[in-house]
C-alpha cells in the first residue's frame, strides 16, 4: 500500500499545474534536455519484467524476460532525424496474440522523442476504444526538465489527455553492458492523465530505455520493466 500511496501523491503533484490546460501545450521555458539518443543495428536490449497488482507491487510469479533489438535505423526521415525500428519480445505489454511485435521510435530535429501508436497501444491495453496511431511525443526534451506537455489523448473521443512531464533530477542505475556491469544515469519521464500513470527512465550513454513502470488501473494490472543487459553489435 505504501508504494501505491507514494504513486498516487506523485501524481497528484504533476496534475496541480494541468488542472488550469483546456488541451492548449505549454510552448516551454527550461533548458533543453542535451540527450542525444543514437541507436545501433543489432542492439539488443534485456529486460526483467513483472505484472503490478492493484496495490502497486510486484508479482513475483509472474517474472519474465523481455528482449528489445534494434531491426533498423534510418536517418533523415522527414521531420526526423532518425527513425528506429525495434523487435519487442515483451509479453506483458501486449495488445494483440502475437508473440514477436516491432515498435518505431523516432528523434526530432530539436532532440524530441515520438514513439508510433503509443496512445493507442496503452488505450486497447486498457480494454478502451483507441484513438488513432500517431507519432506520440513521448519526451519533449526540447523545452527542459519541469515543464508539461500535452501527448495527446488516450481515447477516441479526445476527452483523456495525457501530459508528459521530464524530471530535472537524474537516477543512477546499474546495467550489465557486453559483459561489464556499468553504473549510469537516466532521466525520468512521467506521462499521466486522469486514470493513467506511466514513467520510465532514459538515458543516451549508452543509448537505453532503463525502466518502464505502467501504474495499475481500478480494473487492470500494471507492469515494470528493468533493463538488467545491454549487448552492443561489434
């Protein structure tokens, strides 16, 4: 219960400043956030992974692993700088029968992170009519640490918006890098709305995604991913 409790007071806290927004994004004030993500053919990402109960904690029976692995990059695409597509093994996330699905992450031109279809993913995770797949900005690195930005909308009728948010403060993680454990720091990254909480953890040397945590809803469990192995290609 207490880590639920400490869930629910964060989000609380990141929706104090949303509750005054009709839909309009905040054209940013900060620093920008100097990560530079560049992605490898060949890459291969591991992952812990377990589904969350109700009150916000692991189920360890439920424990898996989870593999990432960079398919393709392809650069100047656009309005991006790169676009990476990434085969994804993860079971726990899944929307659909299949067992291998790919995602598509792209980096603008000013640094922001989109993801493909994010929205939708986590809407039809959520047992809700999804909206369209978008290029959802999931890191407006662009406009700094503490300053909120509209992502878009969890469900079809454009009534849940989602807000993202980066953390000013770095996490130190530890990770098994071709063999060498390594500790490094990610940046945090909270997206919310009104019945939605999902943060993870970013970083660029090496280039990861360091940790996934999908808070749990009134009807449905949460996951948590923690990247444990990074395989670089020679």
């Amino acid at each position: 219960m207490r880590r639920a409790a400490i869930r629910a007071a964060l989000f609380s806290l990141l929706s104090l400043p949303l509750a005054c927004r009709e839909g309009a994004e905040p054209a940013g004030s900060g620093t920008p956030v100097p990560l530079q993500l560049t992605f490898t053919p060949g890459d291969t990402f591991l992952y812990d992974a377990w589904v969350i109960d109700k009150y916000g904690y692991q189920l360890p029976f439920t424990r898996t692993r989870a593999l990432w692995r960079v398919i393709t990059v392809k650069n100047g695409i656009g309005d991006f700088s790169s676009v990476t597509t990434i085969l994804d093994s993860a079971s726990l996330l899944r929307d659909s029968a299949i067992v291998l699905d790919t995602l598509s992450l792209a980096v603008g031109q000013n640094g922001d992170v989109y993801r493909y279809g994010f929205l939708a993913r986590m809407a039809r995770i959520r047992k809700q009519l999804p909206p369209p797949c978008l290029w959802d900005r999931i890191a407006a690195l662009s406009i700094g640490s503490g300053t909120s930005w509209l992502v878009g909308y969890l469900d079809a009728g454009g009534k849940e918006p989602v807000y993202g948010r980066v953390s000013g403060a770095p996490d130190l993680f530890s990770v098994q890098v071709n063999g060498v454990q390594t500790v490094y720091a990610g940046i945090r990254v909270d997206l919310s709305g009104p019945t939605f909480n999902y943060s993870y953890w970013l970083a660029d040397a090496p280039t990861s995604f360091l940790h996934f945590y999908l808070e749990p809803g009134s009807d449905t469990t949460g996951a948590e991913f923690n990247l444990s192995e990074i395989r670089s290609r020679p």
